[in-house]
C-alpha cells in the first residue's frame, strides 16, 4: 500500500512553508493554560508559587492599567492625576521586573490563559 | 483481552476498503457492525502503538482510504477501544449522534486555510508619545501616554485584521457548509480555518481562494486538502474510549 501522497493535498502555498509549520507551533505553544497541578518538589516550590502569586499580581496591575488609560481617554483626569498614577505604575513595573528577576522566571512565564478573552500577554 | 484499535465510525452499509489497505502493526481492517453503523477497527495488542511519525501516517491513510467509500466519522490517533462487545455498546450508546453526524457529512470534505500576515509582527513604533504632549511633562505622563499609544496601535491592527477575515469569510462562505475559525492564534497567524466544504463545490471553493490570493492585499495563503473531516466529527464522548497517553500505559478512564 502507498502512502498517501501529502504534496498532493497542497493546493495553493504562497511563500515559504516552513513559516506556516513555525506559526503553527507557536500557536500550539501559545495557549498553554495554567498547569493542571503545581510542582511540589520542595527544590522548586518556591518558584512555582512564585509564579502562581506574580500571574496574579500581573494581571491585576494590567487591569488597573487599562482602567487607567480608559480614564485618560475619557479626560476625566488632570495632569497631576494622570503623572501621580503614571509614577505609581512605573514603579509597580520595575518592582514586577526585580521580582521576577529574583525567582528566575521570565515576562513569558506569568502569561495566563483566560479562556475566550485570549492571553493575558 | 484483545484490544480493538479504531479509526473512525462508519456506515455499515459502504464500499468495501480496498484489500490492500493495512492497519497498524500490518493487521488487516475490518468493520464491527452494529445496526446502520459500523467501527471501523483493526485487531491491536492492549499497550497500543507508540506515537511516531510511522504509526501517524499509516491511521491517517486508513482513514483517508475509507472516506473514498462513504462518510467517515475520523477518530484522532491512539484510541483503543476494548473487546467486540465494548465496540458494540459504544456504537449502541452514541447511534443518534453518530447517524446524525454522518448524515451531516454526506459527500464532504474538510479544507485547511491558513493565512499569515506581516502587520502583526511589524517593528514596534519606539515613541508613541503624542506630538502635543507638554514637554515638561514628567515620567509618569510619559509612560502612561506611551502605554496608550501602544494600545491604540495593536487595536487599529486588530480592527484591520479582523476586516480581512471578515472579507475572507464573505468570499468564501457561499461556498462552504461550515467553518472552524481561529483568529489571531500568533500575531503573524492571523487565521487557522477548517472548511467543511461538499466534492461538487471543492473546485469552486480551491478557485475562491485562489481569486483571494491575487487580490494581493500581502496575505499568504496555505490551502490542504481534502481531509477527512476532523474538525467537523464529534469526538468520540469521553469515557467511550482510551485514549494512549504519551508513556503508553493503558488507562481505562
């Protein structure tokens, strides 16, 4: 018995395949959701719950951002208002980056599956 | 126990597979009626087969093979189902889906596009600060404009991309029956779709597709096909069969 033929299937390909295969993996990589269980190897507990607890700080610092940024559009702040929260969430960012520097996680690892709204990052 | 490998869930009434068609591990594939359908099997030891690129290709050419002879329900690699009577009551217990999605699947195929796009990967627009910011404005301004500005851009390519899918689906929906749509799976994918699509209209829709592709809006298109519909079948219903995990132990869930 043959093998089907799967050049056969190709009907139009336009540039080069092996850009479809790479975007392909990333989408199967992408949408990784929380892991069904955390590690508890007690050589790596405290990074896991590292990340669990910087996922959810993460995700509340962008939802306070986005708030923020709707606020402005609305110009219903004033310049003092909008530099004072400004400050506060440049600090807030430096600190998520010091932290996650210290657990050896990266900007990547605190992404977060929210079902049909997409990814956090 | 003699295990029962399954590539699919036919009609019991079909085109014989032709005789030279072989299932995994070489075994001959066989039909195991129950009524108006039939399983579509070939006989396996209980700890399955590994996952390699060998195995994949032969299930798949099973099952591309019995589409030839009538609608198949396709079941996803590695699925091992128990002995004759285990077969028969998953075939008794899921009959109405299973008639109703054959009967849906009548005489069509599954079509894959997928359709990348540069926008979303274009170099990200170091300052988005707006030309009428205060200058004396301070660091907190500055960063909070910035993120804005960053905002509004991925949105404006959004909305753009979502334009092109729209008209994307405009052309090509009259030609199908039904679609799976992933959207913006990574910022260069911006479609991954499955088409359900029947034999008389294939050479209509391929030249859909094609009339896209020399519209030239710097979409690239990858068209596959025909595939057995898997993105259209019901899987099998959880519990009915195992599935291999990747150490090849059997588990019965």
């Amino acid at each position: 018995m043959n093998p089907p033929a799967f050049e056969d299937k190709l009907h139009l390909a336009v540039g080069n395949l092996c850009d479809f295969q790479e975007e392909m993996e990333r989408a199967g990589s992408a949408t990784t959701p929380l892991p069904a269980r955390i590690n508890a190897d007690p050589e790596r507990v405290e990074q896991g719950l590292a990340k669990l607890v910087l996922t959810l700080i993460e995700l509340l610092r962008q939802l306070m951002e986005k708030q923020a940024l709707r606020r402005i559009e609305g110009g219903s702040l004033t310049s003092e208002e909008i530099e004072r929260m400004g400050l506060t969430f440049l600090r807030l960012e430096a600190k998520m980056g010091e932290l996650r520097a210290h657990f050896g996680l990266s900007e990547a690892d605190l992404n977060l599956s929210l079902g049909p709204l997409g990814d956090l990052m | 126990m003699q295990s029962h490998y399954i590539y699919g869930v036919v009609e019991s009434q079909r085109h014989p597979l032709a005789p030279d068609i072989r299932g995994l591990g070489g075994m001959p594939v066989y039909l195991i009626p129950w009524r108006t359908l039939a399983a579509l099997v070939s006989d396996a030891p209980t700890e399955g087969y590994p996952a390699d690129p060998a195995h994949a290709t032969c299930h798949a050419a099973v099952v591309e093979a019995a589409m030839e002879g009538g609608p198949i329900l396709p079941v996803r690699f590695g699925t091992l189902l128990g002995g004759t009577r285990r077969v028969i009551s998953m075939l008794e217990e899921h009959s109405t889906a299973f008639e109703e999605s054959l009967q849906r699947l009548r005489g069509r195929v599954e079509m894959g596009l997928k359709v990348l796009w540069e926008a979303g990967v274009a170099p990200p627009v170091e300052d988005h600060l707006p030309s009428d910011l205060d200058p004396s404005a301070g660091p907190g301004r500055r960063y909070l404009f910035q993120r804005l500005g960053e905002e509004q851009t991925s949105e404006a390519i959004r909305v753009r991309g979502e334009g092109l899918i729209q008209s994307i689906q405009t052309a090509l929906d009259p030609l199908t029956e039904a679609s799976t749509l992933r959207r913006f799976a990574t910022p260069r994918l911006l479609l991954d779709a499955a088409y359900l699509v029947s034999r008389e209209r294939l050479d209509m829709f391929c030249q859909g597709v094609e009339r896209l592709e020399e519209r030239g809006s710097g979409l690239r298109y990858l068209l596959s096909g025909p595939w057995p519909p898997y993105s259209f079948a019901h899987p099998l219903p959880s519990g009915a069969a195992m599935t291999l995990s990747d150490t090849q132990t059997p588990r019965w869930s």
